[in-house]
C-alpha cells in the first residue's frame, strides 16, 4: 500500500502566498493611487475649462459691447457711420473688425467702407456666432463674428483668432482645450474643424457659457492617468514597495511559524528523515539474536538523532504516527528483506503500534505488504502495543485482531506491568507475548516488591501459554536470574543497543 499522508502545503503554494501578501498593498495602492489620480486630473480640467470660459465671456463682452454701440447706426449712410465703425476697432483690444448690415445685406465694413456681401443668419449658431476658417482678407485665419440685429438693421463684429487660439494654448497647457461654436470647432493651433468635437478620453470636462452660443471642453489624451502617476508619485510608489515588501515577509513568517511540530514532522516524513534502529532480541537460555526491535529515531537535519519520546507523542496527537510507521515497516521490510534468506528458524521482528493504528483496517494492509517483502517462514512479525494504551474492544478492533493473526502477525503487551490490562483483555486480543517492563528487571536484586511483582509475571505468562520478553538487560546478574526462571526472550544494553541499519545487518551476520 502507498504511503499516504496528507500532502504538506507545497513550497510553490507558499512562494504564492508570500507573493500575494507581497503584491496585496501595491495593486491596492495602486487602485487607489490611479483613483486619486483620476480625481486630481478632472479638477484640473474643470478648473482649465471654467478658466477658459471666463476669458471667451471677457472677449466677447468686449466685442458684443462694440456691436451694441453701432447697431443704433444700421441703415444709415456708410460713408456717415465708417468712422463710428473704424473707432470701435480702435478702441476695444480684441475687435478686429466691424460691419453694419441692413436687409440682410453687409453694406458697410471698417474695412472697406461701402461693401455689398449678402448675409445668411442661419450660418450663425442661435443666430449670434460664427466660428469661421477666415475670411477673404485673411484666409485659413480663425474669426469668431458676432451678430447683432434688431429689425432689418444689424452689426457684425469679428474676433481675431488669434486671440482664441492663444487662450487654448495658454491656459491649456498640459491640458487639450478645444472652443466650440455651434459644428465649428477650434483646436489649439488655430485651425477651425467642422463636425462633431472629439472626445477626450481622460478627465473630459465640458462647460458651455451661460452668456453666449459657445462652449469649451478640456481633457487628456489616452495614458495621461499612468504617465502623470509615473510623474508624481515615484515617492508614493516606493513606498508602496517598501509595504509590499514588508507585508510579504509578514506574510513568509506568518506561513512559517504554522510550521507547528505537526507540520515540521510531515515535512520531515516527505524528506525520509525518520528511519529504523534495531535492537537485537536474545533467547533467554542461549542468547542467541532471536530477533530484534524496530525503534524509530529522527534524523533531524539541525538536531541531530532525536530521541523517539520527544517526537511520539505528538506524533500520535497529529495522527501522523500512522504513516510514520507505515514508512518505518517500508523502510524496515527494504533493509532486512534481503538478509531473510540467512535466517534458520524465524526471525522476531517487533514494531511498535499505538491505539490510533486500531481505527480501521489499514494496518492489515500494510502487514501484508510488509510479511510479502521476505521469504515466506523467514520472520515473525510482532506487534508490540503498549499496555499504557488500552484498545477499545470494538467490532473493527475485533475483525482487525484476527485478520491480523490469520496473517501470521503475533500480538505483544509492552510495558507490561505498568498498565492495567486484565486477563480478559489478554484473551480478547489473542495476546502472544508479554514484554515486561524495563523497571522490574531494573529491580532486580535490589527491591523485594518488584522482584515479587516480576516472579508473579513470569509465572502468569507460563499459566496463560504466552511468551516472554524480558526489556532492559543490563547487568549479567539480570541476566542469570531471568535464564533461572525460565523467561523466553531478553532485551538490553547487555546484548546490544539499539543500532543502525547497517551496523545491526553487520552484527546479524555474526549471530
Ligand atoms: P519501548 O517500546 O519500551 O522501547 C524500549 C526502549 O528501551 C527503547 O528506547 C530502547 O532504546 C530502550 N532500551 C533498550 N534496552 C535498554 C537498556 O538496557 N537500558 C535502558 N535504560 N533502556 C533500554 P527508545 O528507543 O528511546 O524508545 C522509547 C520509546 O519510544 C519506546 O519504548 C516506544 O514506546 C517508543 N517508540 C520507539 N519507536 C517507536 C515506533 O516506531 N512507534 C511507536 N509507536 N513508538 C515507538
Ligand atoms: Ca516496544
Ligand atoms: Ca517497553
């Protein structure tokens, strides 16, 4: 069976994440940026536009004021008025020309004088402005006319464009200005356009005048927002680097400190740093390696070995001892499977197990795979399930149990004597072995009670069929004393520590 465990958040995802954390401040600074952005180029349209405004009322104030004074004289003899007329053109800063008309018909100019030249109210917008592209004095030169009638009689005074087109360019400045009269426009280089003003795409603001039949609209063209953001915000932009920068390595070591025990253990299962030490397990009259233990230690790439009661428990609390395990048999059934054919009689080989391997059936599974990895009769496998950690008699943990035993595998009480398991639960669980604990054999000679609890062990397992297995052999006396009371299998520092791989299949090759 594969080794599934749950997949680790991958570096990739984390290399997002900071990235994420880290773009987070600048695209929404940025939004916001190109908002104030846009805001500041719309009031200065609006301010460029109304400025605009003002001055095109001021101009033509000072021309419609010219053509008033001389409307009274429509009709009379040009050569009586032409003087009144030329006057006017002297006298106001921005009349080029004057003209009086009568019966539709320009009779007098302050120009020419006498003149005859038809004129057509509807080419003036709401009969009062023309923004013309010159006339025949001065061709392809913009001229604003202003009409003026009353009755038959009228006056037409004209504008300069020049004078236009300076305010445009003026005041425009950085901003596109254009002035329109009615289908007429004019744009900052003094040409007059026909047809419908072009839209300005950025910031556009149009304002007509309330006074007279014109009006001016302002804005930018395409890419103004970016290149004035690029213009006057290089300060803002660094900063908002500078928070990105500081928001994705808050965001680094936000994802680096969920790096719980749990989430180091995983990463430590992908990387293979958990791996199997063998301690070698001894008949108790020959001391011959009968088998051995499989004790699992990690191989912490800062720490160093680590011992197994720092890491166990939590990796019991996670859930990940199960495919810590599972990866221990793996690694266990590829090192020893190879030495299998050299085993005369069955070779013990004990795992431990905790009560969270009980919850279903996988383990079968994995026993299986385990027991097909060596040559068939070659090893017993044990399992050893502490006594600290009673199993909840269930239907799984019962279907579980005997799969197990109709697979072979032999069941083992560790630790026993420190628990509190019953008879029943030996029978329940078709116990093999009985492991005792290290403690007793520890007392050995020294302390009475123990001695007695231990004497009263041995003499169960006998009554009860099971095998024994004394743990924490140090001393010969120890030694001497489980041999005289006939105890199967020993376990201790007095015949070998728990040791690599290859020193343990060195050794084997010895024993
Ligand atoms: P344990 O199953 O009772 O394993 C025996 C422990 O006693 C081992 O400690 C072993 O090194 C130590 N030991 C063996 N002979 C002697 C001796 O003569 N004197 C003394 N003082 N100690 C001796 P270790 O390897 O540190 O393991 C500690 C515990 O961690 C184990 O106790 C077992 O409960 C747990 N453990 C180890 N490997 C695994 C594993 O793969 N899965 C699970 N669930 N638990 C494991
Ligand atoms: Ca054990
Ligand atoms: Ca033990």
């Amino acid at each position: 069976m594969p080794l599934t465990v749950r997949p680790r958040r991958k570096r990739s995802i984390r290399i997002v994440v900071t990235l994420l954390c880290g773009m987070l401040p600048i695209v929404f600074g940025s939004v916001i940026l190109y908002l104030q952005a846009e805001r500041t180029l719309q009031h200065s349209t609006r301010q460029t536009a109304e400025e605009a405004l003002r001055q095109f009322d001021l101009m033509l104030d000072n021309t419609a004021q010219a053509a008033r004074e001389l409307l009274p004289l429509a009709g009379k003899d040009c050569e009586e008025v032409k003087l009144a007329l030329r006057e006017q053109v002297t006298r106001r800063p921005f009349v080029r020309s004057t003209n009086l008309v009568w019966d539709n018909n320009l009779y007098c100019s302050s120009l020419f004088g006498p003149f005859k030249e038809a004129v057509n109210a509807g080419d003036y917008h709401e009969g009062k402005l023309w923004l013309m592209n010159g006339n025949p004095v001065t061709p392809n030169t913009a001229l604003l006319v202003y009409r003026l009638s009353d009755g038959r009689g009228g006056a037409l005074t004209t504008l300069d464009g020049y004078h236009l087109s300076n305010i445009l360019r003026l005041i425009g400045r950085e901003t596109l200005l254009l002035l329109q009269v009615g289908d007429n426009w004019l744009s900052a280089d003094g040409k007059v356009h026909q047809g419908a003003l072009p839209a300005l795409p950025v910031a556009q603001s149009m304002l007509q005048s309330n006074r007279y039949a014109f009006s001016v609209s302002a804005g930018f063209p395409q890419g103004e927002t970016w290149r004035y953001m690029a213009d006057a915000y290089p300060p803002l932009f660094s900063l908002l680097i500078f928070f990105g920068v500081v928001s994705g390595a808050i965001g680094h070591i936000v994802q680096k400190r969920s790096t719980s025990p749990s989430h180091e253990m995983l990463r430590a299962l992908e990387a293979g740093e958990f791996i199997p030490y063998f301690q070698p397990v001894v008949h108790g009259d020959s001391k011959q390696w009968s088998g051995t233990e499989v004790l699992m230690r990690w191989n912490h790439p800062k720490e160093g070995l680590v011992r197994p009661d720092l890491f166990i428990p939590f990796a019991e609390h996670s859930g990940l001892i199960v495919p810590m395990t599972r990866a221990l048999m793996q690694q266990t059934a590829a090192l020893l499977g190879p030495q299998s054919a050299g085993f005369a009689t069955p070779f013990h080989i004990g795992i431990n197990i905790t009560a969270s391997h009980c919850h279903d059936l996988e383990l079968v599974e994995d026993c299986r795979e385990f027991l097909a990895a060596f040559m068939p009769g070659s090893i017993s496998l044990v399992l050893e399930l502490t006594e600290r950690e009673l199993i909840e008699p269930t239907d799984i943990t019962r279907q579980l149990f005997e799969q197990l035993h109709s697979l072979g595998v032999k069941i083992a009480i560790d630790d026993f004597g420190t628990g509190h398991s019953s008879l029943g639960y030996l029978r329940k669980f078709n116990v093999d072995f009985l492991k005792i604990d290290q403690s007793f054999v520890a007392m050995i000679g020294i302390d009475a009670l123990s001695r007695h609890i231990l004497d009263t062990i041995i003499e169960l397992s006998a009554k009860l069929d099971l095998g024994i297995v004394a743990e924490g052999v140090e001393t010969q006396a120890q030694a001497e004393y489980l041999t005289a009371h006939h105890v199967n299998f020993m376990q201790g520092y007095l015949f070998g520590k728990p040791m690599p791989a290859a020193d343990f299949i060195n050794a084997l090759s010895h024993h």
